[in-house]
C-alpha cells in the first residue's frame, strides 16, 4: 500500500500548486491569456483521469490477492487428498489401470500381492494369458474391449494360475476407461470361490441335461411332491408331447399310476427302485427297465427301452420251444446234456427207442448212468473194456469237433451215434438208425437189377446218358429203333458216336445235335423236353428228354407211327367236317337274309289287303290273308331265329345292356304272349314279388328269353292246364322258372333239347326255341337247366346274373 500512497499523495501535491497558479492569473484577470486557460484544463483532466485510474488499479489488485489465496487453500487441499488418494491406491491388494482415449497409452497405480502371481512390471501386467487361467484371460480381454470401445461396465471374478482370485471393476468416467484389480479377502475370496464355483455347476449341469437331451432314453426329474420338474427330450416324445417344457407343464406321465405308486412306496434313499415296466408309447406296447432314485428334494429317474430285447427274448423262447416241438416230432432220437452231464431235453424217439420210464427220464440222470443202466439192459453192445468204452463216449464234453459211432446192439440194429459238444456246455446226442437204410441198400441194388430187366423188355427205347455225353445204357428196343449195333451203343461211347451211327435214319440239324447239346448243357436248370420225331424209314417217333439225379439224362422214344397215321386221318376227316359246318353256316345265313325281304313283302302286303282301301275281302279271301299274314309271320320267326344263332356262333352279337324294370317286363310278355295262351287254351300263373327290381341286362334278348320258355311250355301244356312262371331275386341274380304238366321229356332226349331243330312237342316247329334262350343266357353269362319226368312235366330254371357294364361283346 506505500508506493501507492506516495503516488496518491504527490498527485494531491500536483493539484494544490496547480491551483496556487490558478489563483493569481485570476485575480490578475485580464492579465492571463487564453491559451494558458486550456493547457490548464487540460491539466487537470489528465490528473483526474490518472487519479481514477489508480483507484481501479488498487482495488482489482486487492481481489486478485483474495483469488490468489483461496486458490493457494484449494490447491493445499488437492494435494492433499491426492496424498491420501495415493496412499489408499498405492495399498498392495488394489491395481488401477487407466486409458486416456482409444488411443491413449494405459497409467497404471498400485500393485497386487506377489502372492496372486500378478506381474509387477506395468508392460507384463496386461499379457493376461500369461498370469491368469486361460478362461479368466479371455474374459477379461473382451471385457477390456468393450469397455474402451463402447463403454461397456463389467464385473468380473478372475483365477490366477496359482489359484488366486481376484475381482476385476471396469468403468467410465470423464472420456477415461479404468479397470480395477483387486486381490479380495477372506470372505470376498471364499464368497467369490462360491460364485466360480457356482458357474462352474451351472455349467457342468446345462452340459449334462444337453447330454440327456441327445440320448434316446427318458429321463426325469421330480419334485419332493411327486409333480414332474424336468423332462428331457426323449420324455417328451415318449409321451408326445410338443416339447420337454410342455410335458412338464401338462404333467404327462410315461409310467402308469400302478408303477408310479410302486416307486413311491418302495424307492429309499439307500435302494432306489430297479424294475421292468410295461407302459404304452406312441400307441405300442413297449417295455422298460426304471431306474428311480429318491434324493432329498425329489427323485430322478431313467428309463430304458428294452421292447427289442424282450422281443428277442420272446422270439428266442419260441425258437427254443418250436425247435423242442420239431425235435419231439422226429423220428430220429435225440437228448441233450447240460455242462454238469444231466439230461435237459428228449424227444418221444428217444424214450421209445431206449424204453425209458417217464419218470426216470424226468429226473435229470447223468449221461454216463444212462449208459450204465443201457448196459444192466442189455441194450448197449458188449465190450471188452466198458469203463474204456465208457470214458471216450463221454469225452465229447471236453471235445471241439463232432464224435461219431457205430453201435451194433444185440437186437440187430446198428446205430451212427453223433456226440456234439454245445457252446453253452454240455453235449447233444443224435442216434441215427441205420438199420432201415441197410435195407433200403440192399433192397435198391435189388431193384436196380429188375429195372435193368425191366428197360431190356421195354417196347420204348431208352438210352442214359452221363454228363459228359458218353451213354450209360440203353436197351434192344432203342437199338432196334436207331438201326445200331451192341456195339455201337455200348456204355461209354460219347454221344457224337452215337449221333454217327444214327445219322442214316435221321439226320436233319435239330436232331441229336439238340440232344447232344441239352445232355451236355452246363445251364443250372436242365428242363425236360418232349417232341416228335419222322424218321426216313417211315417210322414216326414220340421222344422225351428226361433230367435224372447226378446231372444225368434219360431219352426215351416210343414208335407212334400208328397212332399218327390215324390221327393225321381223323384230322382230315374233321377239317372236312369244320369246313362243311362252316359252309352250312354260310348257307343258313345267307338264305335267312334273303328268305327275309321276301317274307317282309308278303306281310306288308297282306296287311295291305286287309285295310278298307283296298276293297272288301269276302269271308273266304279273309280266311286266307289271316292264314298268309300267320304264316309269314311264323316264317319271319323262325328266319329271325336262324339269323341271331347265325350272328351267335359267328361271335358278332352285341348285347344292349339297359336298366330294365323286371314287373314292367313280365307285364310286356304275359300281354303279348296272350294270343299264344288263348290259341294253346291254356293259362298263365305268374308269381313275383312286388318289390321285384331292376336288372342290367338286354331287355330285348330277356323278352326273347321268357316268351321261347313260355312257347315251349304252351308246345307241351295239355289243353285246360296253367304255365308257371315264378320270378325271384338272389343277389344281383333274376332267378326265374317256367313249368309246364305236359307229358316230360324222356331222359333220353332231354340231353338234346337244346340242340338246334330238335322238335319234340305236339304242335312241331323247327326246334331253334330251347337253343336261342342257352345262347342269349351264356351271353348274360347266366345258367340254364331243365329237370323233367316223364308224366310230371317239365321245369326250367334260368338265373341271370346283373351286369355292370353297358354293353359286352359276345364271343363264339
């Protein structure tokens, strides 16, 4: 404040001389000039601004030594509590590691315990891989990342490689990203081993129900009440449910409430339960084996399919069992031993064959007693050495290959008795009787002889031939056939010899060359052949190429000349008569075509005659117009009938298949059939359901059908009698019978009824009726019958079956 005072003081001093001057110059008046006045004002302006301007100064420096020290006291105060910052951080269990920016180099404060094995040089401090757990490392490297990146927080609990743990808090504050480490103690450590501990848990186990999931056995887990608290997939599907999450929400239970309340009743927490189950899955009846354990907060259990092995067990069981049945039905006796040598199967040949009581069998003897009480029967041969015997019979039980034997008993029967040693242990016992194939030997070699007697008498020639083409024999009657020698068929000549010595009988390419090649074939199916054969002597051969047993082949030639001459002759004779049937056929038809437009003419015009406009008849030209208009119209009949048998046997006739209302068409032909019953003086029963039906058929053939059966029986109803008609359904069939109380039809000529222009009723006709009604019924592939008696009259069935299609063409 002294330099300024002194300033202020000599300012003053400036001021009260300036004044002094002033003093006189006015009292002097008009002695001071102008001038003098302004460089005064002027003057004291500069010392009035100078004065203001150090009152300013004085107080802006006043405020800037008050800002000065209050900065000094905060400054004090920062260092201060950086100070203590310091030491806090600098405390060896804490480590701060700082980045001013992406691109800032990293600061480091305070140091961790040597103990953890963190590194203490700040270059080595952030190769984390080389001081940390490899998993802790790669955490905390994205950790870092994304704290500088994207300001991302973390907390994260880090092992070293020596078992240390310590605590790891990343933050952002003022545009800096700082990570701080720090070695936690006793109760942070131990609580921070639980957390890691913890994960590592969780871990192991959402590895483990990602196991369970992938297998295919159902697995759960429930709570201390029952309810289900977990499921993996299999359980799910098991019990199809959409997905594990649903089959524990939905409580679907696998195991049928009996099984379930058997596991509660009997699972402990030192035994759990262990059983086979039968449940249902996916609509199939299928079997487990559950394993259920009880734990203190619930239960969890596996279950494991085991349909395929019960279904290979049961199928095993039936194996064995069916295999037991087809060994109890052999003729061939058989026992099977166990390991320790006692009986465990038998069949009936067994027990038969070696009179063995059911009771003893049923004991389980050993094998060597059975042998012992053979040998005390006197069933066994006698031996020089028994108990030598004995012991190489039961060495099959310590053998690998099959035992055989020849038993020669004192019956007289000789057995091949087979020992073969089973995998399982024990050995099985075949006895094979050889006494009938002994028999059967001798009896064969004794047919062998008589069969070669037999081919030397045969009127048929046979020769036998081995694989390689040479013959093995052949008898007179084949040799006399070909023309050869003894000589030239004896056994061992090759067929090529044998094709030589026959060449000037036969010699055409497909002969014995074709023999040769089917003897000779190497083809895995040798099929026989048969055919004819024309020699140049004239006779004419029917041979046969026969495949024997040991890829042999019999040839056998039996002379047919006679019989084919014959036969050629018969031919002819029927290709004559086909030709003629064919000619009248033609015939037939032909006239029937042209008899009638004839015929139409004749009726046209006596029609004609009859009208009005044509005059008036007299009763006689009457009486003969209805007689020509009657006849025509029979002849038209009778031309109609040839021509649809002509149309027939030619296979050309088409049926028209239509619905057809049964009552409407038995209406339709008892009103037109009404003139024939009143010109027969007989009468028409019709008996029919009401609810008769339609049919699928002709209706056109079916009227012909009814009203040839209805004519026939009017030809044979005596007059003052009734025709019967009876109409019924079977099935889809029309079933339907015409009787008549004529005199019956002989038996002798009811074979021919229905052949054609058989006539054999009291008004005649040219026989065609019978024969069209068998023709249009085999056409609706129906069935027609006749039973008649002579002197009760005749009755025919006809059963039309209904067809399904709208029209069929007929065949021959």
């Amino acid at each position: 404040m002294r330099p300024v005072a002194r300033r202020l003081a000599s300012v003053l001093a400036a001021g009260s001389a300036l004044a002094a001057f002033a003093g006189p110059a006015h009292a002097a008046g008009p002695y001071l000039a102008t001038t003098e006045i302004v460089t005064v004002s002027m003057l004291l302006g500069v010392m009035s601004a100078a004065m203001l301007s150090a009152i300013w100064m004085i107080r802006q420096r006043g405020r800037m030594e008050a800002e000065n020290r209050e900065l000094r006291a905060h400054l004090s105060d920062a260092r201060h509590n950086v100070s203590r910052l310091q030491a806090l951080i600098g405390d060896k269990d804490r480590r701060i590691v700082m980045w001013d920016g992406l691109s800032g180099k990293p600061e480091f404060l305070g140091q961790l315990a040597p103990e953890t094995g963190a590194p203490v040089a700040d270059r080595d401090f952030l190769a984390f891989g080389r001081w940390l757990k490899p998993t802790s490392a790669a955490e905390i490297e994205r950790a870092v990342e994304r704290l500088r990146t994207q300001a991302q927080s973390f907390d994260l609990i880090l092992e070293t490689s020596r078992d240390e743990v310590l605590e790891a808090q990343g933050r952002v504050s003022g545009g800096q990203a700082f990570v701080r480490f720090v070695a936690l103690n006793n109760l942070r450590a131990e609580a921070a081993e639980l957390k890691l501990e913890r994960e590592r848990l969780v871990a192991a186990l959402s590895t483990l129900q990602c196991l369970i999931d992938q297998i295919d056995l159902p697995v759960w887990q429930r709570a201390p009440d029952g309810s289900l608290a977990w499921v993996n997939e299999a359980y799910a599907e098991a019990v199809e449910a959409k997905d594990a999450a649903a089959a524990v929400r939905e409580a679907r239970e696998l195991l049928p409430t009996v099984a379930r309340e058997k596991i509660r009743a009997t699972s402990t927490y030192d035994t759990p339960f262990r059983d086979k189950v039968s449940t249902v899955v996916r609509g199939n009846r299928s079997f487990f084996d559950v394993v259920d354990a009880r734990t203190p907060n619930g239960s969890a259990g596996i279950a494991i399919d085991v349909s395929d092995v019960e279904a290979v067990r049961e199928e095993l069981t039936r194996t064995l069992k069916s295999h037991a049945e087809t060994l109890d039905h052999l003729a061939t006796p058989v026992a099977t031993f166990d390991g320790e040598q006692r009986l465990q199967f038998y069949n009936q040949a067994f027990q038969r064959m070696w009179e063995f009581d059911t009771a003893f069998l049923e004991s389980k003897p050993g094998n060597g007693e059975l042998l012992d009480r053979l040998r005390a029967a006197g069933k066994l041969p006698e031996q020089l050495n028994w108990k030598q015997w004995k012991d190489t019979a039961l060495s099959v039980y310590r053998a690998i290959d099959t035992q055989s034997d020849l038993w020669h008993l004192p019956n007289g029967q000789t057995l091949r008795v087979f020992a073969t040693a089973r995998p399982q242990g024990g050995a099985t016992w075949v006895f094979e009787n050889l006494t009938e194939k002994v028999d059967l030997e001798t009896r064969y070699n004794t047919l062998m002889l008589v069969q070669d007697e037999t081919i030397d008498h045969l009127a048929e020639g046979v020769a036998v031939f081995s694989p390689d083409g040479r013959i093995r024999l052949s008898n007179p009657a084949f040799r006399a056939i070909w023309g050869i020698s003894e000589a030239e068929a004896k056994s061992g000549t090759h067929i090529r010899a044998i094709e030589q010595a026959c060449a000037p009988s036969y010699d055409k390419p497909d002969g014995w060359k074709r023999f040769g090649q089917m003897i000779t074939s190497f083809d895995d199916e040798r099929p026989s052949s048969q055919g004819m054969l024309e020699l140049r002597t004239g006779l004419v051969l029917d041979y046969a190429v026969i495949p024997l047993s040991n890829a042999q082949t019999m040839l056998t030639f039996v002379n047919i000349t006679d019989s084919v001459r014959v036969s050629r002759a018969l031919t002819e004779k029927n290709e004559a008569l086909r030709k003629a049937d064919a000619l009248k056929n033609d015939f037939v038809q032909h006239v029937s075509y042209e008899l009638r437009s004839p015929l139409t003419n004749i009726i046209g015009f006596a029609d004609l005659l009859k009208t009005p406009t044509m005059g008036e008849l007299n009763e006689r030209q009457a009486e003969y117009v209805d007689h020509i208009a009657t006849s025509s119209a029979v002849l038209l009949t009778i031309v109609n009938d040839i021509l649809d048998l002509a149309t027939v046997d030619a296979g050309i006739m088409e049926l028209d298949y239509t619905e057809i209302n049964l009552t409407d068409l038995l209406d339709d032909v008892s009103m037109q059939f009404a003139d024939r019953l009143h010109e027969a003086q007989v009468t028409l029963e019709i008996t029919a359901p009401d609810n008769l039906g339609t049919i699928v058929a002709d209706q056109q053939r079916l009227k012909q059908i009814l009203i040839k059966l209805l004519s026939n029986a009017a030809n044979f109803a005596p007059e003052g009698s009734a025709i019967g008609l009876r109409c019924w359904r079977e099935g889809a069939d029309l079933v339907l019978t015409v009787t008549d109380r004529g005199p019956g039809i002989p038996q002798d000529v009811l074979t021919t009824v229905f052949n054609r222009f058989e006539s054999h009723g009291r008004q005649g006709g040219p026989g065609l009726g019978l024969s069209i009604v068998e023709s249009f019924v085999s056409l609706h592939h129906g069935t027609v019958t006749i039973d008649s008696q002579e002197g009760r009259g005749t009755k025919v069935t006809v059963r039309i079956p209904s067809a399904s299609m709208t029209s069929f063409a007929a065949a021959e």
